[in-house]
C-alpha cells in the first residue's frame, strides 16, 4: 500500500524543476511513497488524479490472455501519469513502481478549473493527450527493426528525456534487462549481448546499473 507522505520531502527546486505541471502544482501537493514492484495505477480503474513522478520510476504494463506481461511504457521523473486515461476515464493500463518511489498526486478537477482561466495550461493538456500514443511501444519499436536498433532508439529516447530533466549522468537504471527486453520485444540474453556491444563500442557505460550516454550520434548511426 502506498504512504502519503510530509511535503516537501526532497529540495522542491530540484525535484521539481523538470515537472510537466509545475507551473500549475498545488502549493503543497499530497505526495504518495509506492516501493518497488508495488501498483500505482490498476487497469480499468476510474481516473480522478493524475500523478507526477518526483523520484523513482514506474512501467505501464497490460496483460495478454496468456497472462504475459507487455511493457507499454517507462515513466521518469518529471514525467505524468494518467493523461492516456483522459479520454475515458479510466486507467487503461496498470502502472507499477520500478524502484522506490515519491509521486506528487493532483486532482485532475483542479487542472481543469484552472484551464478556464490560463490558456497554457490548456495548451499542455492538449498536448499531453495529443502527444502521448508518441511514447509508447508500438510507434518506436516496431518489430521491422532490429533489435539493436531497438535499442539504440530506446537509449537515444532515454537519453534526451533525462537531459529534459535536468538529470545528470551516470543515471541510475531503473528497469532491469528483462524489462528492457520485455518493452523492446526481445529476450534479455539480447539487450546483454548488445549492451556489451554498445560498451565495448563506448557508445555508453553502465557500471552497476549507473548508465552513461557518451555517443549519442553513434547509437543513432546503428
């Protein structure tokens, strides 16, 4: 079960700064602590809140009738939660934290009382609907491409989102291979193989789970 917690528990210029709804935060928002692997968002459940990450990850995943697991997306901080839910209502996925989490929680009623009356803010949350399908699995990461491919694409995303936030390298990875490799539609026998690759190749680090982007236009030449 997730924790409310006392805010602001981090320095807020920091953890804040690259917030998509900064600019239209509560001054003090709730901010919920999830641990790792625990569910943030159930599938099908009726949406009142969206929810930004302040520190931590999360993954929005569906489940096959198999039972298997597909990851259809990665969330960072900085990042919203909730706005693929706009439409109906409703949660169409289920998002679980990655690592140990802090989400700040805004009711979705207050953004909207806002829109009346400031017109970015109606601008964003256009975009925001407009722009989401953009970042999830089946626009980037079509089977047609190789995995390395996949993969490049998948690091050359991550990269310029994390320099969107202001965040600096080393990053610490927060999904694991298999998870990578479940997004990417591979095995993680393959994402292993290709990150020595991408190593040996220094087009990144990763030591330890802190990943460095050092050639960018080197994983966009793959």
């Amino acid at each position: 079960m997730s924790t409310e917690i006392p805010s602001p528990l981090l320095d807020k210029r920091h953890a804040c700064s690259a917030c998509t709804l900064a600019s239209f935060c509560p001054h003090q928002p709730k901010e919920r602590l999830f641990q790792a692997n625990e569910v943030v968002i159930r599938a099908n459940s009726s949406m009142s809140n969206i929810l930004i990450i302040k520190q931590g990850a999360a993954k929005s995943s569906q489940f096959l009738p198999t039972g298997k697991e597909q990851i259809i997306n990665f969330y960072l901080p900085g990042e919203p939660i909730g706005f693929n839910a706009l439409s109906e209502r409703v949660h169409p996925h289920t998002v679980s934290a990655l690592v140990d989490t802090i989400a700040c929680e805004i009711p979705f009623q207050s953004l909207l009382s806002q829109s009346t009356h400031k017109p970015k803010l109606q601008l964003l949350l256009f975009n925001a609907i407009n722009n989401f399908p953009r970042l999830e699995f089946n626009y980037h990461y079509s089977a047609a491409i190789s995995p390395a491919q996949r993969l490049a694409t998948f690091f050359i995303n991550l990269a310029n989102r994390l320099k969107q936030a202001n965040l600096q390298y080393p990053f610490d990875l927060p999904m694991k291979q298999q998870d990578i490799a479940n997004f990417l539609g591979t095995t993680p026998e393959t994402i292993s193989r290709l990150i020595a690759i991408f190593q040996k190749k220094k087009l990144i680090g990763l030591v330890k789970k802190k990943i460095n982007f050092i050639d960018t236009d080197g994983l966009q030449l793959i």
